[in-house]
C-alpha cells in the first residue's frame, strides 16, 4: 500500500466512505481515523496500530450538537465544559448510544467524545455523515505524532493517506474528564488544566489518572510514549551523576548552555558523547509541550545509550508534560 501525504480532504471523504483509514491533523496530536460505526473500519484501527482491543478508542464529532446522537443523559458539568473548551483540546466519557459499536468502547458502557478544533479536520467531521474514531497515529507504545512525517515514519504503508495539516499547535493529547455520580475526574491530563475547568463547573475535580485508578482505560496502564532509548526523568544533576560514562541525549528547557549547567557539565566532562536538546529556550510551557514528542523523536535518532529529561515546573500544562514523561520512563510500572 502507498501512503500519500497531502490537502485533497474531498479524496479523504471518499476514503472513510469506502471503509478505509486515514490520519487526520488535530490540535492535539495526528490520528488514525475509521469510520466509528462501521466495525470493519474500527478493525482495522487496532490492526494499523497494533493496538490490542481492550483498550477503547475516542469519537471525534463536528460539534458538540451532534453528541446527542451517540450519547445518553449528559450531566449538566459536560455541556458546560463543552460548551467552553469545544472545539479544543478536551475529550468527555459519557454513557454511549447503541450505535456505537461495543468494539470502540472495549465493552464500556461510556463513550469518549472529542470535538477537535482542527480547521481541516473541522472541514472533514461536517463533510462526512458519521463520527469518526481515532487513536493517536502512532505504532501501540510509541510515542504521538504531532507532523505528517511523524505518521509516516510509524503507520507508511499501512494507510492510505495522511492529511497534512500542519504540525499540532497544542503537542499533547486531550484532557479526558470523567461524570461519577457528583463527582468530576481527570483521567488524563492535558493542556486544559484542572484549574480551569474547576473555574467553569465551580466545584472541586478530582485527577485520577493512574491505572489502579482506572481499569476502563488501559492504555493508562503502562509505558507509553516511549522512546526506543531507555528513558529517565527527573533532577538532571542526579540523572547524569547515575549515568555517567555513557552517550546521552539530555532533554531540557532554557538555552543549551543553561542546561548543561543544570546537568552540572564542565567542558571536560566524564561523558563521552552529550547531545543537548531544549524544549523551550525561552522556558515557555505552551511551547515545551509543542516540542516534546518532536524532541523525544529526536533523542531516540541519536543512537545513544540514555535519554535523560528535565522535570519541568508542575503548574498548567506542565502537569501534563511530566505526567507523559513519568510514563515514557524506562521503568515505568
Ligand atoms: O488528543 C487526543 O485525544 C488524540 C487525538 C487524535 O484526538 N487521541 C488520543 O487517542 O490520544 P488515544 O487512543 O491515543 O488515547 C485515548 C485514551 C486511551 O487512554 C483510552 O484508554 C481512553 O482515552 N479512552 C478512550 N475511550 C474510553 C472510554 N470509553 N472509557 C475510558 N477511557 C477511554
Ligand atoms: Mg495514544
């Protein structure tokens, strides 16, 4: 199979018709998109993916009116969310309608509805009559892609097109946000913070986005976003003490210089080989988030033995970009 990269959203419609995949930009990150109410065309989403299927999948609507159709009692804490921060970077459970077919829920009884802000994609979602379900487009494991070549370089010759929209202005998936009973739970961090989101609902939300946390959603349970290279996480200092005399790739923020003054580097270093990557040089969290999975691509095209990465400050989405780090972790559990 060829896998074509361009703008043609008309040949793309034709494909998703036909039963076929596609990548397709978001703000977030790209996706691999199938029609979510054709389950051949959902099929082939964990086949391109090598996905396995007890992990559930997002639907992606042109706007929020149509989530009527595929859901059933939406709490009134969701239609506000929606209503501010859809289109955009956010992804709600709520109770699923018949029509969407088990297999995109892996047997949940909630669905996850996304409506990405994406101009082509937005395009796309009102071209097509139906909803479409779409994993990050990257190999199970790997991590996301946030350019076209991105999606080439880990799904080329498994799909047919790759709608290029750009790289993704946002760089980390959704906020998925969970309705218990009362309660509002952060499943999964992203750029909409907790902080905002209790601003709109006005009442406290709970995070619970680790795995005993939440058995519905596995892809939470282990790593994931990881590089080839075994990666490590934390104070820079204490990383390079522990793994000095070996090739690293170090991943911070601030002007290479400055990192490798956090990694404590003199000019003769122990290291044989150090290359220095920075996620913001001008420490800008929006920014370090754009560059994160491009930069992890990155370190892993070094060849060398560690990836050493830099906690970021823990406040607004730099919540989310730890916590995608924490789980690219070489022993993450
Ligand atoms: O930004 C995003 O959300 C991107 C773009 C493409 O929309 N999509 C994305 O999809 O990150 P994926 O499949 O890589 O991650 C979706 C997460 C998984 O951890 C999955 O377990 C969880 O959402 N999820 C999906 N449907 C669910 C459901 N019905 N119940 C609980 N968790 C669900
Ligand atoms: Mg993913």
């Amino acid at each position: 199979m060829t896998t074509t990269i361009g703008r043609d959203v008309y040949k793309v419609k034709e494909l998703l018709e036909s039963g076929e995949l596609v990548a397709i930009p978001t703000e977030t990150v790209y996706g691999l998109a199938g029609n979510a109410l054709d389950e051949n065309a959902v099929l082939k989403i964990f086949t391109a993916k090598g996905r396995p299927q007890f992990n559930p999948l997002i639907v992606h609507l042109a706007s929020w009116a149509d989530a009527e159709k595929y859901t059933k009692q939406i709490p009134e804490e969701a239609n506000l969310l929606a209503q501010h921060f859809t289109p955009g970077p956010m992804t709600l459970l709520l109770p699923k309608n018949d029509c969407i077919p088990d297999l995109v829920t892996a047997g949940s009884n909630k669905v996850a509805i996304r409506i990405p802000g994406h101009a082509l994609t937005q395009q796309l979602l009102h071209a097509i009559g139906f909803p479409l379900a779409a994993p990050s487009a990257n190999r199970f494991g790997y991590v996301s892609p946030v350019t076209a070549q991105h999606v080439l370089d880990g799904l080329g010759g498994r799909i047919h097109y790759i709608l290029d929209g750009g790289p993704c202005t946002v760089g980390l998936e959704s906020t998925i946000v969970d309705f218990e009973e009362n309660e509002t739970i952060i499943r999964r961090t992203g750029a909409v913070t907790r902080e905002q989101i209790e601003m709109i609902i006005g009442k406290k939300v709970l995070v619970k986005t680790s795995s005993s946390d939440h058995p519905v959603a596995p892809g939470m349970l282990k790593s994931h976003y990881a590089t080839q290279t075994p990666l490590y996480y934390g104070d820079l200092k204490e990383l390079c003490n522990q793994h000095s005399h070996q090739n690293l790739v170090i991943i911070g923020w601030g002007s290479p210089h400055m990192i490798a003054e956090k990694a404590g580097f003199q000019q003769q270093s122990n290291h044989s080989k150090v290359n220095i990557v920075s996620l913001s040089d001008s420490m800008n969290l929006e920014e370090a988030a754009r560059n994160l999975f491009a930069c992890m691509r990155k370190a892993d095209s070094f060849g060398c033995d560690a990836v050493l990465v830099e906690k970021l400050p823990n406040h607004g989405i730099g919540q989310a970009i730890n916590d995608r780090l924490k789980r690219a972790q070489h022993h993450f559990k």
